[in-house]
C-alpha cells in the first residue's frame, strides 16, 4: 500500500459555470468539444480535469450538464448528447455512466451512445457493475479512470490505527457496486481474519433504499461493538454520510470511510481515499489521449491512482478520544 501524504496543488483555472465555455488556442484552432454530464454538480475531479487540459494547452468548449442525483434525466441527457454530436462525452459516476453508454454486451443503440467516445470518471467498481468486462482493453466506446483504493490497503488502514476483529458496515443492496464491495470484504474476512458483521438497508416498495432506518441500524451494529464502522463506494450512504457517521458518533463508533467527498464532509473519523483532484488530472490525460493522440477507447485501459492520502479528523478523535500511533501521524494528512 503506498500512502501519498498530500501536498498543496495550485488551482490553474477557475471552474467555469454551469452551460457552454468555449476556448480557443491562439492559433484559432477550432475547439474540441467536451459534454460534461455531472451526477451532482462540480467537485475538486473537475477541477484537476481543467486544469490538466489546461496545462496540456488543449482547446476545449466545455459543455456543462448535471443529473442532479435524478436517474430520471439522464435518457433526455443521452438524447441531448446524440443531437450535439461531441468529440467526447466525459460521465461521472456509475449511474450516469451506465445510463449514457449502458451494460458491456447489452448497449442499445437507441438508448445509449454507442458511436461517440465516451470518458467515466468516479465508477468504483467498473467491473462489477458490468460498463466494462476487462480493465486493460475495455472493448467498446468506454474508457476511464475508477476512485476505488484496494479493499485489502483499505483494511490495512484500519489496522494502522487500530486493532480490528469486527467491522461493520451498512449498504445499500440495491446498488451493484455496493454490493460488490461488501462482497469482497467478506471474502477477506477469513484470510485477514476479522468478523464482518454487514446490515443492508431495507428497502421501500420502490426498491428504494429507507434513509429513516439508518439511525436504528447504526444502533443495532453499535450493540455489537465493531472496532469501526466503514463507509464504501455507495451512492446512497455517501448521501447520507453526516447523518450516518453523526449517529456513529453518538454511539463512540468511529467510521473508517474510502471516500475523500465522505472524509471531508462529515465525521468519519479516518480514511484512505483517493485525491479527487488528482484523479480529474489522470481522467483528462486519458481525454487528451482521445482527442489528441486518436486513440479508441476500445483499446485504453481503465486505472486508478497508484498513490493514495491517510486522512485523519482530529476533531473526531479527541472527541472519541481515541487518538492514532505516532509512526501514522508520519504520514496521514490531519484535517479538522
């Protein structure tokens, strides 16, 4: 596992507002044109995408579109994306991603985009969620980059704070690459030798998951003193994350969380995430890739960040007062 502890990166380029934003080299080179589709507006991702394209001194009118967290907009979305005819469409998040350029094998033409390029960035589990079936060479009009840190580094970091024989997790098990997830923590508990005592969200007659039965649920796993409560790549959990991790806290359950969104914006109390920011810069080398160099998706592999941060919130730990061994205080980024 190799920890990144974090470093002050500059911001090259102000994030433009929601619509079109057209840029041009000096030369006149006419711009690329870049659909942006969001699932819930900008975060530090885009920003290190923008500024990578702009260290590259790429032309590029950027154009912004967001989901907001509504599954239902994204067929107008994809249609939109069809009559614009862009040189790349750039998606974040499984949900949008899936919708745009749908299941590996299982694409409609009518329904999805099959012949315009198409960039994801934050897919935890690409595979697992059936986008694409091979990371190395995805096969289809499909590339991009995934935030997932390695399950395995993951529980190594807990175990750097703090002994661990049970962990507790709560899921929703309407989402693939929740349960995915899940799935490999439970595969590791026997040869990394901890008990998983994982609670699913119940869910409404909708299929949809019960936000009102999370405070009982962190109840229920608090009674059963795991060592940490621990927040994955979940769409739903991460909606929930404050209301989460603060009844965690009400209940002395510190939360390790794999997110850095999650880790910075609520009360986990540790994590081992990768740097969004980064992550935007990765994505646009592989945009770059595309638009530049004529590269097909088909054949770009789909990564992640080699280096990931240790975060700390040192806040929560005096409150808990529980606070980590010196030899990770070498390397793990405090935040407050």
């Amino acid at each position: 596992m190799r920890i990144l502890k974090s470093t002050f990166l500059p911001a090259l380029l102000v994030l433009l507002a929601l619509g079109s934003s057209p840029a041009q080299s000096a030369d006149g080179e006419k711009p690329y044109r870049v659909l942006m589709l969001l699932w819930n507006g900008k975060t530090e991702l885009e920003r290190g995408f923008q500024d990578a394209v702009a260290e590259f001194g790429l032309p590029v009118e950027f154009i912004w579109r967001d989901a907001g967290r509504d599954r239902q907009r994204i067929p107008a979305l994809v249609a939109e994306a069809k009559a614009l005819r862009p040189d790349l469409i750039c998606t974040w998040g499984a949900a949008v991603t899936l919708g745009v350029a749908g299941e590996q094998g299982h694409a409609d033409p009518a329904a999805h985009v099959t012949d315009i390029p198409v960039l994801f960035a934050m897919v935890p589990a690409p595979l697992e969620s059936g986008l694409v079936s091979d990371l190395s060479a995805p096969e289809r009009n499909v590339t991009g980059t995934t935030q997932q840190v390695p399950v395995e580094a993951q529980i190594k970091a807990i175990r750097a704070y703090r002994p661990l024989t049970r962990l507790g997790v709560i899921y929703n098990p309407a989402d693939p690459n929740s349960v995915a997830n899940v799935r490999r923590l439970r595969e590791l508990s026997g040869p990394m030798q901890f008990e998983l005592l994982d609670q699913p969200v119940p869910l409404d007659r909708r299929g949809k998951p019960r936000a009102a039965a999370l405070p009982e649920l962190v109840g229920r796993l608090a009674r059963r003193e795991p060592q940490f409560l621990y927040i994955g790549p979940d769409a739903f959990i991460s909606e929930h994350r404050k209301r989460l991790t603060d009844r965690a806290l009400h209940y002395r359950l510190p939360t390790f969380s794999a997110s850095e969104l999650d880790m910075r914006d609520s009360q986990a109390l540790v994590g081992l995430t990768a740097r969004l920011y980064n992550l935007g810069r990765l994505t646009a080398l592989k945009a770059r890739q595309i638009l530049v160099d004529k590269k097909n998706p088909r054949d770009i592999p789909v990564e992640s960040l080699s280096r990931f941060t240790y975060t700390i919130n040192r806040s929560v730990a005096k409150r808990l007062a529980l606070y980590p061994p010196m030899n990770v205080l070498s390397y793990a980024e405090l935040i407050d």
